[in-house]
C-alpha cells in the first residue's frame, strides 16, 4: 500500500507540475491563467513538487502503523486494570480459565481490550491451540506491552499449577498503581496547563486592553481603528481557548 500509494502521489505531482508550468492560479475569476514568462525560471520554481510530495507520502504511511499501534496500546492499558479485577473476580469461583476470556471476549465495556481477548479464543477454537500456546502466540503480536506481560505470566502461571484467583488480584494491584500514577500525572499537567491559562488568557487581555485604551486615548496610529484591534484580541483569545482545549482533550485519558 505504501508503494503503491508513493507511487501515484508521484504520477499525481508530475501531473501538477506540468499544469502549473504552463498555468498560474489566482484567487479572482479566472483561477487559471495562461503562464507568460520564462519557462526556465518556473521550472526552477516547481521542480521540488515531484520530489516532495511522494517522499511526505511515503513518510506519512511509512509511520502510520506505528502510530496507530501506539494508539491501540494506551486504550488497551487504560481498560486493563479494570478488566484483570474483572477477571480477578471471576477466577474467584473457579471457573475454567478459558471460560474467564469468553465473558471479557463477549463484554462490551472494553471494546479494545475484547480484540485481543479474542484472538486468543480464535486460536482455541479455530487453530485448536492450547490456551498457553494461544495466550503466548498473543502476548508477542499484541500492541500493549502491558498486555503481553499480563499473558506471558498466565501462561506460566497455569503451566505451573499456580493459583489464577491470586495471580490476577496482585496483577490487578500493580496495574491499578500504575493507573493512579498516570492520572496523578495527568493532573499535574492540567495544573500546569491552568497556571499557563491564567497568564495568558486573563492576564494577557486585561494588558492589551489598558494598552488598547491609551492608544486609543493617543495619537499614536498603529494601522487599525480600535474596534479592528478589538475584534483581533477577542479573536486571538477564541484560537488560544481552542488550542488549550485540543491539547487537554489529547492528554485526557479515556478512563
């Protein structure tokens, strides 16, 4: 898909680059108007579209699958701790290990966390693999580093005849730690983010509009009437809200 893509971002520049020697855009009607001057020079202008363009293609999908790896992982780690007390509770009674990866597989509070959950029980029952071997043929593909831990030390743990009930309650403990530790850091970022919003969207208007006001007061011209530098500082504050909002909502854990 890559390849593929490279290269008909390639052929697309060429095609570009063709068209915008002979033609140049403006904003007015007509947006394309025959190109008068020195071919040489436009050639020189272009010439960087078909090199580019396929090279920031080939970057996007070349780092796409890690990112979306990397992605799967933290929804994966942030279901987990609350999944392993899940399955802690039900080991309790218990039941059959492989009856434990059938009520997480057929859960719908951890829609990311079931897929792996079910590639297991899908070599079970479509491979006819044992659940040691599914869970360690899992544990390597998986993209939570986390959730490969969590199934290398079942898979022992059962090999070796070991208490399931107790396994997933002290797994449970260390993952319930490590999610509190997250959220504590998350807090702190957001405490961080708030000292930054109050130095720069309270502080910072309140300054530009006693500035505002001796200039109006002035005859200093700037450029612009006051309502003009008005409308941008309200406008600037909307972008800055915005960013701070996108970044906190990037930062948020799902749990």
């Amino acid at each position: 898909m890559t390849i593929l893509t490279t290269v008909v971002a390639f052929l697309l520049s060429v095609l570009i680059s063709v068209f915008l020697l002979f033609y140049n855009m403006q904003l007015s009607y007509p947006f394309f108007v025959l190109y008068e001057g020195s071919y040489m020079s436009r050639i020189f202008n272009i010439f960087w579209i078909p090199i580019v363009m396929p090279f920031v293609t080939f970057l996007i999908l070349y780092y796409y699958p890690s990112t979306e790896r990397d992605s799967l992982a933290k929804r994966i780690d942030q279901e987990l701790p609350f999944a392993v007390i899940h399955m802690s509770s039900i080991s309790g009674s218990g039941i059959e290990p492989t009856e434990i990866f059938k009520i997480i597989g057929l859960s719908r509070e951890y829609p990311f966390l079931r897929k792996e959950i079910r590639k297991v029980l899908n070599q079970i029952n479509l491979y006819g693999y044992d659940l040691v071997t599914s869970l360690n043929n899992v544990s390597k593909t998986t993209p939570s580093t986390k959730l490969a831990e969590l199934f290398s030390g079942l898979s022992t743990t059962i090999t070796s005849g070991g208490n399931l009930s107790e396994f997933f309650a002290k797994r449970a403990d260390s993952l319930l730690i490590t999610y509190r530790l997250d959220r504590e850091k998350y807090t702190k970022i957001a405490e961080t983010f708030m000292d930054i919003y109050i130095s720069i969207v309270i502080a910072a208007p309140m300054i530009l509009m006693i500035l505002l006001v001796l200039i109006s007061l002035s005859s200093y011209n700037v450029g612009l009437s006051t309502d003009q530098l008005t409308a941008l500082i309200i406008g600037i504050m909307g972008v800055i809200n915005v960013i701070f909002i996108f970044i906190l909502h990037l930062k948020q854990p799902r749990y």
